[in-house]
C-alpha cells in the first residue's frame, strides 16, 4: 500500500486521529505494518485467539459472533470499515478474542502486533491519549449499567437483554436462542416471554423464526 494511501487510511482510524502531518510520517516510516485479505466466508479471528495484535478493518463487512460462556445461546451482528477488533483485549486479565469474526465480503486488514503498539504508546502521546480513550469510554458505560433503573415492561427487558450483549449500539442482530432459554434468562415464564415477543413483532421491532430472533434495526428498539 502506497504511502500516500497509508496516511490517508490511518486518519480513518479512531487510534490515530488527531495525530500531525509529521507524526504519521514518522510512524508510516518506523512502522512494521501488515497487510492481509480476507475472502468472504473466511474466519479471521475465533473465540479464545490470543489477542497479540491488533485488527484494523479497512474494507469491508464482518460477521461477529458471540457465544454465551456455556455455548447455549449466541449473537450475530456485523461490523463495516474502518473499525478497529476490541483493542481492549489487547492488555489486562484475560488477553484473548472472546468473539468469532468471519468476512462477510472480502475484507482488507492493517495489523500490527503487541511490540509495535506498545512502542507507538510510548513514542506517540496521541495515540496513547486515543487508546486511553476507548478503554475510558468503555469502562465508564459498564461502570453505569447496573445502576441504570430496572426496565418497566417485559418487552424492555427483553430489549435491554439484547442490546447488552451487542458489540455495537446500532444494526441488524441475531439471536439464536431457545425460548425457555431466554424464559429462564429473565426470569419469567415463556408463554409470557413469547406474548411479549410477538407484540414486539406486531410492532415490527424483530422478527420471530424457530430458535432464532431477528432484530433488523437494534437502535429501533424501545428504552
């Protein structure tokens, strides 16, 4: 990838934002860049990979997929370019990818490993002040989550059961979940889950299939 292209891709990224002329010149020269393609359908990164280098999305659309820590029920949705893969998991407790990512187009990558981001943190106050910041926000929003008051109806349970569990805010989800599952989630009983379900699909918010619920739109969900 031409120099010229690199710079202009980099200021996409929330990691290099804000960063000068000069600085980006100094790392696009200092900087041990990978390249990679993905063709969709290929899976790029599973669950429990060792999260030692970090995944920019450049081009293209992945699948996520997240599993519940006992596999009995899971998560779809999808990312589009540019995006960065969880730096988060990157440094602390558990180092490693907790989500499946698969392209769903073919799919363009710049990687860089833990040795290469460890050293810009240091050199560059920019980035650092970036990565501080993704860790930041994401902290602050689940520091808040429990305290956030009960929803009042079912179907905001129901809601919220989802939208806590999505990598992003917005975007079509899928859940594949058994609905005495998701009964037993919320602690309430499935006739009254699949009451709530279906008036939620009158309402055009999902869409009920066998073992599966679609949710075009999450941000169209109630709060």
């Amino acid at each position: 990838m031409p120099g010229f292209q690199l710079h202009d891709k980099l200021l996409d990224l929330p990691l290099f934002q804000g960063m000068s002329n000069a600085d980006l010149s100094v790392i696009i020269g200092q900087t041990k860049f990978g390249f990679h393609k993905f063709q969709g359908g290929k899976t790029v990164i599973k669950e429990y990979d060792a999260c030692d280098t970090l995944f920019f999305l450049m081009k293209g659309s992945l699948t996520v997929e997240t599993y519940a820590d006992d596999h009995g029920y899971r998560l779809i949705e999808e990312v589009h370019a540019p995006a960065v893969l969880q730096p988060e998991l990157m440094f602390g407790l558990h180092q490693y990818y907790n989500r499946t990512y698969s392209a769903r187009t073919e799919c363009q990558f710049i990687t860089l490993d833990k040795n290469e981001v460890m050293r810009l943190l240091d050199e560059f106050i920019i980035f650092r002040l970036n990565f501080l910041n993704i860790l930041s926000t994401q902290c602050q929003k689940l520091s808040r989550r429990l305290w956030r008051t009960p929803p009042a109806s079912l179907s905001l349970r129901i809601a919220e059961f989802i939208r806590s569990r999505c990598l992003l805010p917005t975007g079509g989800k899928t859940l594949y979940i058994k609905m005495t599952r998701l009964a037993d989630e919320l602690n309430d009983s499935r006739l009254d889950i699949s009451r709530a379900l279906n008036t939620m699909q009158s309402s055009n918010l999902l869409e009920l299939h066998r073992g599966r619920v679609h949710i075009p739109a999450l941000e169209h969900l109630p709060r």
